[in-house]
C-alpha cells in the first residue's frame, strides 16, 4: 500500500485515525473558493492498493451498497424462483430517477409478484426524470412509491421477502430480509458493523469502514466461482448492461458507466460516497466526501477512474464531472474544479 | 477577542493561518455521517469580538455583500433622483425566489427607467418560487432575466449606471459602476481586495477576510451619521422591513428576519457564506462554510443568532434550520444536525 506522508506520520505517531485528505478544489477568480476533503480507498484481493485521508473511516455507504444488499435475493434463489431478468437486477442495484422507464419496470415487477404499490415501504417522492416530473406537475398529480429512486431495491426486497415467507414490514431491522442483508454485508465488508441507521427510503443502512466497502467492491470486482461469486458476476454485468436502469440520463452513474463502455461498474450514494468495481484490473474503489457533497463524490470517482485508466482525459464525462470549466446563466466562465495537491497522484 | 485553544496555539507557534473549525454536523443511527468545517467571525466597531477558525481567511462574500454593492447607488444620490423607494432597496440586496411579487417589481423598476429585460446583464434561470416555477414550466415558457435571483441587484447598478452615464456593459470590472463598488467595498472592509471572481451573474465580485466582511456587517449595525451611515441605516431598514424580497417564502434569510420581528439584517450567499448585522448589539457577523454547502452556512448562523439571544430557541426557525429531526420521506426521523463541539460555545 502505498502512504501519503500524513499517513505515514501518524503511523509513526501511533495514532489509529488518520485525517481526512484534501481531495476537490472550487477555484473562480484565481482564488480556492471551496474545499472538499475526504477519504477514498482502492482495494484488490489481497488489501488496500492506494489510499488517501483514512482508510479506516467508519462510513454509512448508503445507497452505493445497493449491489451488497441485493446479494441475498439471488443466493437464496428468490430471483431465480420469480424468474427476474437482468434488467430487474440492475433496477435493485440502482438509485433511478423515476422515469416513465422506471416506474414502468418496477410496477411491472410487482405485479409479476401479485403486489401494489401500498406493500412498498419506500415513500414517494417527486422523480429526478425531468419529463416525468413536468408530466406530474403540470397535471397535479403526486408522486407515488414507484417514483422512488430506490423502488428497485425494494422490489428486489419484497421479491426476496416473499421467498423466505416474510411479513409486510421488511424495512425492520429484525425482519428476515433485514437480518440477510446485514449477514452478507458483513460477510463482504469483512467486518462486524458498528450499527445502523435508516436509510432516506426506510431501509436499515449498515456502516462499515471505507477499507470495508472498497474490499467488498473488490470482491465484486473478482467474484470466485462459489455460490456467491455468482451471484456477484450477475450483478456486476446486469449494472454495466443496463446502466441507464442504475441512474439515468444525464445522472453520473449512468454517464461514467456508458463512457467506460461497461468495463467497469460504479454507484452513487447519498451524502458523498461512491464506489467503483473494476472486473478487469480486480480492483474496487470507495470514496466518502466528508462534507457530504454529491459535487465532490462525483468528481473525485472520476478523477480516480482517470488515475486507473479506467477512463480517458478525452471523454466528455470527465470534463462534464472534473476538469471541465464552471459556467454562469450567460455561459461566462467562472471557475473550474480542481483535484487536490496528491489526489489523486 | 475570545480565542480558541487551536487559535492560541497557532499564534504561539507563529503560524498566520489558522485551521478551519469544526462548526455543523450530521448525525445518522447515532454515527456521526458528514461534518462541515469552516470560519466565523462576529465584529464591532473595535473588531473582533468572537472567532472560530481564521478570521483572515480570504473569501469571496458572493451575493451576501449586495448591501454593500449597494451603498454607491445611494451615496451617489442616483436612488434619490430616481425616487427608489425602501422595497425596491430591499430587492437591491436581495437574492429573490423569482416569484411575481419579485419579477414584477423588478420589470416595474426598468420600465421607471425607460429600459427593459435586454438591458440587464444578469442572464436567466429557472425561479426557485414553486408558483412561478410550476407556471414557466406548464406553459413551456423559458424564464427570464427578471427571474434571476440577483435582478434586483441587477436594476440597482443600472439606475446607478443611469446616474453615472456609464455604457452599457455595467458589469465590466473597469466600468464606472463596478470601479464605484470596488472603492466602497475596499472602504468597508478597510482593506484592499486580493482580486476578483466573475459572479454567477456575471457582476464581479471582490474577495477579502473574514473578518473584513464582518467588519463591514458590524458598520451596517452601527452606522455614522455621515452620508455612508445614511446609506447603510437606510439599506439596512429596506431588508428589514421586507424580508419577502430580500428571498422569498420559505428560504432562510426571510424565515430569520421574519423570526428576528426585524431586530436583524441576514443575508446569504453562494457558496456557503451567510452574514448578520445586529443594530441592537452594533455587531455584524460573517461566516463561511469551507465546502461550500448552504445547509451548512443556515445552520451555522442560525446557532450564532442563538448564541446572541438574537434567536430564541423555541423559535421554529431555529429548529427548522438547525436543531430540527431530519426526517425522511415516510416521516420516519433518521437523523439530526448537530453544533460540533466548541461552536459556538
């Protein structure tokens, strides 16, 4: 692993935690406006590859692990019993933005199921999808569950609930679909979780360290031909074949996976985390902007993409999340974004 | 001055700058999840009375200078020869919604002028007023510049251009109107700008300390009885006397002015700067959020105003901006925001 001089320092220190790092930089006018530090971590097989800031930082990933919490509907054989296609698979992976693609899928999918929308524990809130969300306005109507940009994930939970003969609540903590996410991500993580919060759609959301998570992409990254390995395979592939069911048009998930021509998987989750799973380096990336800035989050993945060579100086996303200027309503220039002094290289 | 033990420690060891501090959180399943550091700094007319982190950091006060930006529209006496009454004296300092109560005035102010939309140099954006926003989009008609949340400010500089009969171009650097706020604004400060950042509305925007900035709040509260102090009570009466078009409904300045029953001036601004002037006490206050976040700024005031016995804590507004249950969107809470520890007190 290589270590930043901080990081080194503080070893020496014996001090446990290291602090976070200067990762994206808001410049205008020749002056550094604004700061986001951090912590981001890449993860092979065998352990942290790079690191900056902390790599012990407990985190809650959010939705970014929606691919770990998707783990059990498929070893515990729900997905294969209800017959799901891949496009399902990457609607449980992803934080759509409530297009009429969207909730169409996820309507469809509990209807397969002899569900409605009422056995959703989600809420509903006003879709991303600017079309949809014109089409509600303008008409007066409200949102509903399936807007949900996490409609998918719980599509997937009632569809693994009804396998294991569950009850209507399986947001609980304590309720079996709960209680298999919570096995598996501490299987992946390799870790025994500090604890748990709720989630912005009603789901427990288990924290872990960054090292945790970016272990657990990297696993993704190299599935083994186990029971699991498999069902990491399907996941990882049913995301990078569908990346505009993951987010949509416009959002970085689906902008990143598109321009990175599937090679790789990556996922956003609230409060600045992102992860990336890369299949053909065997590497698995975790990035948490301390701040919370999606801004950031965005920006940083991208830069470290860039760094891996997962993506291309070139490729309008990069300019679109990181190098490109920053413009004003009359399309002045105003400032640019800049990766930290050692972000990430 | 009250100091800090980082800020004894780093005049002890000789350092001019001093680390941001922590200054707002967020709490999630008893983790904490996100953390805002950033400076704060409360003048009077003798300087710094009270600071967290470091009080010369240099910082662009983006739109929550637009008192000051204003001060040379009436020192120059172009708001008394175009008869400028206090509201559209408010809206000159404001960052309004764009709402029809906003876009009216504004288009009202031109036509008093003998000039229309075209003339301003602000460009345009979609309103944040619900009512306005929901009519632009349902009747597929693109905003105008009316609309932009800085055409008060905008309708200030061309009556003060009328005045000075400067050339069209009034957000050039070098024009009469901008090198007149330029001069005021290094005047109250009482120092000179490091430089310039072009504003999202394309004004130019001078950047200073901390500490200048709040400077500069606290001769807004406690203003001479020379043509400057005219104009600062005056500027300071007209956002105080109608909050609704120094935002909007619901937006932070206006829910605290209106909490305050007109005891202070607040004032946002990009970026995560937030100003106070408090006439009653002669302080003036300025804070700015190194990540650049508004929730982080809101809140982060809000506790200031706390800590003056400006805002009681019983007030809605306190707990809407700062001690409130974040809740999700089933009602269920997941989470709180918390002063860190040291701030403000």
């Amino acid at each position: 692993m290589k270590k930043s001089a901080r990081q080194k320092i503080a070893q020496l220190s014996g001090r446990i935690a290291v602090r976070s790092a200067k990762l994206v930089e808001l410049w205008r006018g020749g002056q550094r406006e604004s700061l986001h530090r951090g912590h981001a971590v890449i993860c092979d097989d065998k352990g942290v590859v790079e690191a900056w800031g902390d790599p012990s930082r407990i985190v809650f990933p959010r939705s970014s692990c929606k691919m770990v919490q998707a783990l059990p509907l498929i070893e515990s054989g729900a997905a294969e019993a209800a017959g799901l296609t891949s496009r399902q698979l990457a609607l449980a992976c992803g934080s759509h933005s409530g297009g009429r693609i969207h909730v169409e899928a996820v309507a469809g999918w509990l209807d397969g199921l002899n569900l409605t929308e009422p056995d959703l524990r989600c809420g509903a809130h006003m879709p991303r999808d600017r079309d949809e969300n014109r089409r509600l306005t303008c008409s007066d109507q409200p949102p509903c569950q399936f807007h949900n940009n996490c409609s998918g994930k719980h599509a997937g939970f009632l569809t693994l609930n009804r396998h294991l003969r569950g009850g209507p609540d399986y947001v609980a903590p304590d309720h079996p679909a709960q209680r298999a996410v919570k096995q598996t991500f501490e299987e992946v993580t390799g870790e025994t979780s500090p604890g748990h919060g709720i989630d912005g759609c009603s789901a427990p959301n288990w924290s872990c360290s960054l090292e945790g998570l970016a272990r657990a992409m990297a696993a993704f990254a190299r599935p083994g031909g186990d029971r699991r390995g498999r069902a990491m395979r399907q996941l990882v592939d049913a995301m990078r074949a569908h990346p505009e069911l993951v987010a949509g048009e416009g959002r970085a998930c689906t902008v990143l996976m598109r321009a990175m021509r599937g090679s790789a998987a990556v996922k956003t989750g609230a409060e600045g985390v992102f992860v990336a799973i890369l299949p053909d380096q065997g590497l698995g990336v975790a990035v948490k902007i301390t701040d919370g800035a999606t801004r950031a989050s965005e920006a940083a993945i991208t830069a470290i993409l860039l760094h891996l060579g997962a993506l291309e100086a070139a490729d309008p996303a990069v300019s679109r999340f990181l190098t490109g200027p920053i413009r004003n309503w009359r399309g002045l220039v105003t400032g640019e974004m800049r990766r930290a002094r050692g972000f990430p290289s």
